[in-house]
C-alpha cells in the first residue's frame, strides 16, 4: 500500500511548476484616484482569475487516489460478504 501513496504524492508533486491555466477575465471602467476622479476621469481595471496547472493535477490524483482506495475497500466488504455466507 505504501507504494501506491508514494506514487500519488509524487504525481500531486510533479505538477508544481507547470504554470497557470487562465479561468477568467473581467474588465471594468472605474473612476481614476484623485484630482482626475473628481473631474470626471475613467481608467480601464482588468481582473485575471488563473489556477495554478500543479494545483489541479494535485487535485485529481488525490481525488483519483482516494476513488481507488474507496473502490478497494468496496471490494474488500464484498469479499467478506461472500465468504461469511
């Protein structure tokens, strides 16, 4: 069993460098600070909302892993079952 928790951790790991992955973009005209603001001055803000590549594989191979290890134990219930009967 410890091997397959090495090779989880390992793959989670591994994406850490990959970069982001862009989700979302917004863009609002808001009032410029000061002096300009009063005078009735706009500038263009842009929101960029991005998740890190690292972070979702991380989140898969945990979420993969923890599907297996349900899986198995389902299995292992059955099993039981089978031979108690």
């Amino acid at each position: 069993m410890a091997a397959e928790e090495i090779i989880a951790g390992a793959i989670a790991t591994a994406g850490s460098s990959l970069g982001s992955i862009v989700v979302a973009t917004s863009t609002a005209t808001v009032p410029c600070a000061g002096i300009a603001g009063w005078l009735g001055f706009t500038t263009t803000v842009t929101t960029i909302v991005t998740l890190p590549v690292g972070g979702i594989i991380a989140a898969a191979t945990l979420a993969t892993y923890g599907a297996y290890k349900a899986y198995k134990a389902i299995q292992r219930e059955e099993d039981a079952e089978k031979n108690t009967n």
